[in-house]
C-alpha cells in the first residue's frame, strides 16, 4: 500500500463526510511499498498479561461464555444497532460481511487512558460505540458495566478473547495495555477477525509491528494506530505545509514533548520499567518522531546527538527520564528532538527558508494551536481529538477505504526509537535503511 496516495483517499473521504472539517493536506512521505505490510502519567496498576492467542479459534455455535461466568455470546445477531448486514465489501476484510455504522467497539486494558480520555469520546462518536471491555482485572467490570451499560455476554478476560470470534456486537478491539502487551493482543483480536485500534507506541521491535501486520492482513481485518493528533486539524495544516511550502522548504524542526511526573510512590508503575516499554523516549519521544516525519514529509535517513540520562537516578533506574536526539533527512532538514518525564515541555516548530511556523501545544489532549511568521493562525477547535481519531477510522472500516494511520506508519516510528536508543547507548550515529 502506498500511504500517500492512501492518506489523500482518506483525506478526500472524510471532507466529504460529516464527521470532520479539518484542513485536507496531504505529505510527501511516500514510503517503501508495503514494507510488509499519545499526556500521560502513573496508572500502572498492574493484572495477569498473559494474552491467550489461539491459533484462529474455537468457533462454538453455541452459547460461548466470555467470562466463564453468566450470560454467553452466541453466533446469531442480537438486535443492536451495530448488527452486520449482508455484502461482501466495506468491512475491509475479504469475504467478511459489510459493516453498518456504528460499530461496536470492545476497549482492552482498562487503565487510565482507556477510562479517562476513550471511554468517554465513545459517548461522543457518532460511527462507533462501546459496547464491550476485556480486562485482566476481574473487579474493574461491574464498575464498567454500570457505568456504560455493557453486557454481560460482551465482557472478556484476556483468556476469553478468543470467544469474541462468535459476537457479532463486537466489531474492533481497541489495545490500551502497557506497551510490551500491544503484539500479543492484537494478534488475538485479529485472530478473532476483529478490526484492530492499538495505541501508540505500536510495539517494541518492527519484528513485532511486522506481526500485528501479517496478523491483521491474513484475517482480513484493518490495523489503526492511536496517533490522534494526525486526525487533528491544526496538526493536518502543518502536515499539510510539508508539501504545499508556504515559506520555502523547511529546514529544522523542534519538536519537545514530556511532563513533570513521578514520584517515589510511583516506583512500580510500568512507565519506570524497561521490559513493558516504560521511559520517556517510547512514551513521549514517539510524538517527537512522528510530529518531525510529518512535518517535513519524508523519511529520516540517520539518527545522531542521542543521549539519555535521568537526574532522579532512584527513581529511573531502568529507563530514561531524558532522551535528545536529531534526525537527519535526505532533504538536508535536521530535527532536534527531546522528551522528558521531568518537565513539562510541549512544542513544535518548524523553520523554513522563508517563514516559520509552530504548534504549541502540539500533543496535549485539548488545544492544540499554534501560528505561522506571516500571521496566520492555526485556531480551528474540535470537540475530542479522541472521539474524531476513532469515527475516522470506523468510517474507514465501515466505507471499505484505506485508513488514516495504518500499522506501516507506527513500525516506522518503532524503528527509529530503537535508532535513538541504539545511538545513545554507543555515542555513535544510527543509518537508518
Ligand atoms: P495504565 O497503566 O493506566 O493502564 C494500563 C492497563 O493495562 C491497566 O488497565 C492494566 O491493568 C492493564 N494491564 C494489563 N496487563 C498489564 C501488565 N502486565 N502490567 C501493567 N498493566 C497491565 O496505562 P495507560 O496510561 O492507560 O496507557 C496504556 C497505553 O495507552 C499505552 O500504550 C500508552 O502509551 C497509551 N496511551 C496513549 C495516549 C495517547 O494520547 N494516545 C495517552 C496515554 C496512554
């Protein structure tokens, strides 16, 4: 798949549907052909990680209770709004029935983000609803239950997930775990032939991003990546200058995204933990990447000038509360980068030949604005960056179309996060192939 041309069909698509008004653009990023293919804080709480991935699942015609409790999901449809009709297209996936607005979506991981910011849009989406949770943490679920009307047979352990197979109520898995656990539960969503939403960073190596991809490809179904500021529209406007150049051909990027956080009693939060893809660079820096890539509309070619280090040593132990680092592009364009868990930075600039223009902030949940050097202002407002990201991607879903941000854009950026840690470790500058 070529992302350019994929990210102008969407880009044509969703201007001319009812859900966005954000500037159309599109980048010049125009990657290898199929190459194969978000602030936070604590949370942390931890529950069993063990993702159960059957190899294409059991199919019971019959009742298949998810939690091995009451209630049982059968094959037929129930009645809801997000019931299938016949067809063949639109789905996304070959041979799979065409989908209906709005689809149900099923959040796993219930932590701070999924019950903060995208429970909360999904009262607000207009093409996709949350109609189910899967969670380790059986004490979470009556809470869940209560509060957003889930039904019984629509609730999972991450050993159950193989049963979501026979629920037609369920359409997409949404990943919100800790980021070591995003491979193992998409390959188990996309095993069950629902669409997969994962959040950012995607995974931990490409090699596992590569998976997710030949999973989701195999099943038929699509793979989004919860980068939700390229659904933004003020973020869609400097992406959109990367190729329209209004001041001449950008040279330099800043691009600075982190928070003051964490404290001794957050000691086992998994943020501060190597193995599940704690520290600042893979939480925060992920936003630096992307925001530079897009920006310029190309690809970088070398990863230079890293270094990680902490100034709370007891606290950070494992992983960085500081990474810097510059990207080289083939343009001749640099991008200096830094995140941080310990300030609270947030902006993104880009110097041209002629003019300048910035985004500040550039990644918070809420508004994102900036201006350029000749006056203009980057101001246009939505009302949840979240709820627009997910009814993008179902309307890509329901209309058979490329989606926005697929599972190519969010290995590109794992790539270049292991460069920067690979450069920092050895002092020496990282090609990137
Ligand atoms: P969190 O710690 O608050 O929640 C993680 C959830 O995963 C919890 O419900 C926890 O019980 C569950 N979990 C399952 N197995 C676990 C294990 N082995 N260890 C720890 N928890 C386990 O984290 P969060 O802030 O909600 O982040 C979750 C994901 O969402 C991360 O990938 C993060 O990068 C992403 N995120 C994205 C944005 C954004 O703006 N796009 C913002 C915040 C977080």
């Amino acid at each position: 798949m070529n992302l350019r041309s994929g990210r102008r069909q969407f880009l044509q698509a969703i201007a001319a549907t009812t859900v966005a008004s954000g500037t159309a653009c599109q980048n010049r990023i125009d990657p290898t052909p199929s190459s194969s293919g978000g602030a936070s804080s604590s949370g942390g709480a931890s529950s069993s990680g063990g993702a159960s991935s059957s190899g294409g699942a059991s199919s019971s015609g019959g009742a298949s209770s998810s939690r091995g409790g009451a209630g049982g999901t059968d094959g037929s449809a129930s009645g809801t709004a997000s019931q299938t009709t016949a067809g063949t297209s639109g789905s996304g996936g070959s041979g799979q029935p065409r989908l209906t607005s709005p689809l149900g979506v099923a959040l796993l991981g219930l932590g701070k983000y999924a019950s903060e910011r995208l429970a909360p849009a999904l009262q607000l989406t207009k093409h996709c609803r949350l109609k189910g949770i899967v969670t380790g943490t059986p004490s979470k679920i009556p809470t869940w239950q209560a509060q957003y009307g889930i039904e019984e047979k629509n609730v999972y352990s991450y050993d159950t997930m193989d049963a979501l197979l026979d629920n037609p109520d369920i359409h997409v898995v949404y990943i919100v775990t800790p980021n070591h656990l995003h491979a193992q539960f998409a390959i188990a969503a996309a095993r069950a032939k629902k669409h997969v939403w994962c959040e950012k960073p995607m995974a931990m190596t490409p090699e596992q991003c590569q998976s997710m991809i030949d999973a989701c490809a195999e099943n038929g179904v699509k793979l989004c990546i919860g980068y939700r500021l390229q659904h933004e529209p003020n973020t869609q406007t400097v992406i959109g200058y990367a190729s329209a150049r209004p001041f001449g051909a950008p040279q330099q990027v800043d691009a600075l995204s982190g928070f003051n956080g964490f404290g001794p009693s957050d000691a086992d939060v998994w943020r501060l933990k190597k193995i599940p893809g704690g520290g600042s660079l893979f939480d925060m820096g992920v936003y630096c990447i992307n925001a530079a890539r897009h920006a310029l509309g190309e690809e970088p070619i070398r990863v230079s000038r890293a270094r990680q280090w902490t100034e709370r040593p007891n606290l950070f132990a494992e992983v960085d509360e500081w990474t810097e680092f510059e990207l080289e592009f083939p343009s001749g364009a640099v991008a200096s980068c830094r995140s941080s868990f310990g300030e609270n930075i947030d902006s993104l600039n880009i110097t041209c030949a002629s003019g300048s223009y910035k985004l500040e902030p550039f990644q918070g949940y809420t508004g994102v604005r900036g201006a350029a050097s000749d006056g203009t202002q980057f101001n246009q407002t939505i009302e949840n960056q979240q709820a627009r990201q997910m009814d993008d991607d179902a309307l890509a879903i329901i209309e058979g179309r490329d989606v926005l941000v697929p599972g190519q854009e969010g290995q590109r950026d794992v790539r270049i996060l292991l460069a920067v840690q690979q450069s920092a470790q050895t002092g020496q500058p990282v090609r990137l192939a």
